[in-house]
C-alpha cells in the first residue's frame, strides 16, 4: 500500500540581522507599514511578520524583542536611521508599525517540520541586473536581502514569477560586506 505523503505547509522562520533591520522591513521597505506580532518563539519573545510564501508555506522573518511597547518606531535622524519600540505615535515625521501581543500561537503559526523545501537560486551577473528586476514595477520595489554564503556575500531578492509556481532567490554574488 503505498504512503500518504503529507505536505508540511507550516511557516519558516528566518531571524534578521537587528532589530533596526527587521524595523526597515516593516515599515521602509512597505507602502504602508505592517503590523508586527509578538510572541513567544522557542522559548523566547519576538517580533514577527509573513513576507512571503514559499511552496504554500509562510515564510516569517523575525527578530527578538529588546524593549516592550506598543510600536514599533522607524525614521531618520542626523541623516542616520534609528528604531525604537515606543507608546505612541506622537511625531508624524516616523514610521509605525503597531505591536500586536498573541498570547498563544495557533499549530498552523507554529515552527514547521524542516522539510528541505528552498528558493531556487538564479546567480545575476551584476547589480545592474538585479536593480532591473523591479522594472515597471508600480510598487515599492522588493526588498534586498544579504546573506554571507562560504567566504562571499549574496544580495539579492526572493522573487515569484507567478503566484503557483516555483520561488527563486535572484541574486549576485559580492567580495565583501557591502
């Protein structure tokens, strides 16, 4: 008798860089910022949000909580940028994403199974390339992702070509930390 093969459509969690990264993420890199969650994950309180979903999975980028609130807080000061989880809204000059609080997470929110599900790589030849993906593009464009791979760095941007199919990494493979 053969197997039922389950598919494993539980999200995957990717933890960012920083806090002020994961504050860009979801407020700069947005038409309009998006909510953030906090919730406890493997033991420990983070802020969390779905940007993408990868073979009927959610992928979740998250950071850990450094300080409680009820926003999160993005803008720039002296030309720099800064993010601080505040009360309130007060200065109309920032970005806010709103802090929602989830007491327990559901099983289909929880961790999934590992499977080896992955974003197929699409090697670009230079940064040219890569800035071309967003032509015509109405919206605000993908954000540029950073990873160190071996002894290199790979930027790039998680990309669909069409909602059913296959999600691919398109990317160009750097010296050094830009």
């Amino acid at each position: 008798m053969e197997k039922l093969q389950v598919t494993d459509k539980l999200p995957r969690y990717i933890q960012v860089h920083s806090t002020l990264e994961f504050t860009r993420l979801v407020c700069a890199l947005e038409r309009a910022p998006r909510v953030s969650f906090l919730h406890d994950y493997l033991g420990k309180k983070i802020l969390s949000v779905q940007m993408d979903v990868l073979k009927e999975k959610p992928i979740v980028y998250y950071t850990h909580l450094e300080n409680h609130g009820h926003y999160l807080c993005y803008g720039l000061k002296g030309g720099k940028e800064e993010s601080k989880i505040v009360d309130t809204t007060s200065d109309a000059s920032k970005l806010y994403s709103p802090i929602v609080r989830i007491k327990s997470l559901p099983k289909t929110l929880q961790p999934g199974n590992g499977t080896l599900d992955r974003y197929q790589p699409i090697e670009l030849e230079d940064m040219s390339s890569l800035a071309k993906l967003t032509w015509g593009m109405e919206e605000i464009p993908f954000p540029l992702f950073l990873f160190p791979h071996n002894d290199k760095w790979l930027i790039g941007v998680f990309m669909n070509f069409n909602d059913e199919g296959t999600s691919y990494f398109c990317h160009v493979v750097l010296d050094s930390d830009p």
